[in-house]
C-alpha cells in the first residue's frame, strides 16, 4: 500500500507530465488523465491503463500490440 507522501510524489509527477504535454502544445484526454490518477493512487496498474489505450485506440499503429 501507499503511503500519502507516496501518492501525493505521484500525483505531482502526473501533473508534471501533463503539463509538459501541454508545453508542447499537446492534451492529454481527461479520460487518460484520470487513469493516470487512478494509478498514481495505487488503484490501477499500468499494464491495466496499455491495455486500456489498445482498446481506446485500436487504428493507431503505435497502439498496436506486437
């Protein structure tokens, strides 16, 4: 489990990475945003959100698993 300090450090980094989107004159969709919340809070797992994004966005080569 998380302690707060530790979802707090993550919490941050995720603002920070939006923000750095965004400097870059990119946004990144709410949706994903809150994934990112969810697993800078411990909820969600990252393989959780990978898969999430392949679902979300299957046309995207990128996206595509290998």
């Amino acid at each position: 489990m998380l302690t707060e300090a530790e979802i707090q450090r993550n919490l941050d980094a995720v603002d920070d990475a939006v923000a750095q989107q965004a400097l870059e004159g990119l946004t990144v969709p709410a949706e994903t945003v809150e994934d990112m919340r969810r697993i800078a809070r411990g909820e969600m797992s990252s393989d959780d959100l990978i898969r999430k994004l392949y679902s979300r966005f299957p046309n995207v080569p990128i996206f595509q698993p290998r």
